[in-house]
C-alpha cells in the first residue's frame, strides 16, 4: 500500500482559511438579504407576566417594545431572529415597570440598539440611565441620535405604507401615574396595531377625548387585560378585530380580569393569550398594500 503525504504551502493554507472566512461571510450575507420576509410580522413574545412585543417590518427593521421582566426575552428573540443578527433598530419603553423594562438591560449588553425611544418624563429613570451606559459605547450615526425622548406626539417612517405614531401620556395632561405609559400605533401594510403599556381607564378616557386617531385591527390589551383599563368605551372606539394579551399563566393578579374577557366576547373581539398559546405571531403579506 502507498501512502502519499500532501505538503501545503503555508501562505496557500492562509489564503484558503481567507477565502472559506469571505465566502461564510457573503453567504450569510445572501441569507440575511434573500431570507428576509416581504410581510410585516408582529410577535406578542410569551415573557410570562410582561410586556414584549417584536416587530419586523417588510423594510426589513426591527423593533422591540419593552423586554419584559427577566432575560426571558434574549431566548424569544433568539428564535425568532438569525443567529447572526445583532442589532435592534429600534426599542421603544412604554413606562418604567420592571415587568417591561428589566430583560433590556442584558439585551443592550448582547445587542446593538439603533435608537432607544421613550416618554420625556422617563429621561432620568434608572433604566433610562442603565441603558445609556451600553448606548453610549456604540458609534452613531451624526445624522440618527440614539436617544429620541417623546415629550408630545411624534412619527416614524419605516418605508412606504409604513409608520410609527407615538404619543406620550404627558401630551394628554393626566395626573402622573406609574402606569401611564407611551401610545405607539403602527399603520403597515394596511393595517393597525395599537400598544397602549400599561394605561389604565383614566388614560383611556384622556385619549378618547383627544381626537387622535385610535382606530386598530389588533389592540394590545392594556395592563396584561386588568380591569383597570380595557374599558368598553375605549374598545368601542379603537374597534379592533383582535385583543392581544401578553400575561403569564396563573399570575397572582388574576390577570386577565373575566370582566376584559366579557366584554371582548360581548364585542365581537377575539382574543388571543400568550399564556395559553406562547407566541402570538400576526404576519400580513407585503401583497395586501396593493
């Protein structure tokens, strides 16, 4: 039997490792341009007693509203984004509970944040201030600043036939409450969703009397569907086709309250839980704008 040994060059074996590294790196990129749905998809992230909401926009963005309350959040985006990306461009803080804020820490450890959107009167809360330490180390753009703090109402483009409308609870002149938190209405593709945090009746009733436009096809229900809000008046009026709840099973709050439940059904409201079904994924085909 003949054995033959190959003897490499060694400058042939690094220009080979380079040429493997560049063709990885142009494949995964191929993927991350060609893989990317043309839809928009909306993911209520099963956080357990939480707020998470994940949006990818057919423009290919990414949003994050609130992280819910522990790393859970890591794991969620985890399986619904590519292993290799690691930038959120935007993530939007309703309010300042822990319950919404405290898995964004670690995530603005692990992950590139484009611009961090929140409140005006958030500006000097301690995750506010936490977060600014990871923000801070990353290099900006001169022309996108990394902090955008709502003090009335303001709107994002995200593309044609897409946007982002947000308005603070400041602008609505309601006496201050930890749970009054940032409106964010995203108009894609056609459709509406409405996330209103933790607002509670009072809010509720600040906003109907505004004139802002709250007309949805998918609401969040506010406050994980706690009686406080959810009101019938507010339901009537944003008239959405689906309630989404984020809330986490047999929670000691009795979350969502059978009234919320009630007066969805009375309403002709569907209604989805991330306690009963984990993720509540909602894709609509960029095809539908046509």
């Amino acid at each position: 039997m003949f054995k033959i040994k190959l003897k490499l060059n060694k400058n042939v074996l690094k220009k080979a490792i380079l040429a493997a590294l560049i063709l990885g790196l142009l494949s995964a990129y191929y993927i991350y341009i060609y893989s990317r749905p043309a839809q928009l998809e909306v993911i209520f992230l099963d956080v357990g007693q939480g707020d998470a909401i994940l949006i990818k926009t057919p423009h290919g963005q990414t949003i994050l509203i609130d992280g819910g309350p522990d790393n859970r959040v890591l794991r969620r985006l985890g399986e619904r984004l590519p292993y290799y990306q690691r930038q959120i461009d935007f993530v939007i803080i309703s309010h300042y509970h822990d319950d919404h804020t405290v898995g964004l820490v670690e995530l603005a450890r692990r992950f590139r944040i484009g611009q961090l959107i929140y409140a005006s009167d958030l500006q000097s809360s301690p995750v506010i201030q936490e977060l600014s330490k990871y923000i801070g180390r990353q290099k900006s753009r001169p022309d996108r600043p990394s902090h955008i703090s709502i003090e009335s109402q303001a709107k994002i483009s995200l593309g044609p036939d897409c946007a982002l409308d947000l308005l603070s609870p400041a602008w609505l002149k309601i006496k201050a409450d930890g749970n009054n938190s940032l409106v964010v209405k995203l108009d894609c593709l056609g459709r509406r969703f409405l996330f209103t945090g933790d607002n509670s009746a009072t809010a509720e009733k600040a906003l109907l009397k505004s004139g802002w436009e709250l007309k949805a096809s998918v609401l969040k229900a506010s406050h994980h569907g706690s009686d406080s809000a959810n009101s019938e008046g507010f339901l009537r009026a944003v008239n959405p086709s689906l309630l989404a709840i984020s809330v986490g099973s047999d929670n000691k709050f009795g979350h969502p309250h059978p009234k919320v439940l009630d007066r969805a059904e009375s309403l002709g409201i569907s209604v989805r839980r991330t306690d009963q079904e984990g993720d509540l994924l909602i894709s609509i085909p960029a095809k539908i704008a046509n």
